[in-house]
C-alpha cells in the first residue's frame, strides 16, 4: 500500500496542472474536454508510476 502514497498524490498534480495548461494554452477547447484529457493523463500517469515503484518488501 505504500505504492498507492505516491501514485494518488501524482495522479491529482497531473490532473490539475493538465487543466491548468489547457486552459491557459488552449482557450478554445471547452472544459468538458479538457477534463477528459487531464483525467486521461492522470490516470496514465497514475498506472506508470505504479508499475515504476519498487513492490514492498515483506
């Protein structure tokens, strides 16, 4: 489970500096899509570092 303290707290910077940058950069887009490529990256980069951390030792 000490995975998981990592993962989540990368998942909800993703998200958020995603949006941040969609918003900034791309005016045009509504916010209905640019939270559903935020939440993609999110969720991405939730799976990698997941598989990246080491599994715990027992």
């Amino acid at each position: 489970m000490k995975r998981l303290n990592y993962v989540i707290p990368i998942m909800i910077i993703v998200f958020i500096l995603a949006l941040r940058i969609l918003n900034n950069n791309y005016p045009e887009l509504s916010n209905q899509t640019n939270g559903l490529i935020a939440l993609g990256g999110s969720i991405l980069s939730g799976a990698i570092s997941f598989f990246m951390f080491r599994k715990e030792q027992e």
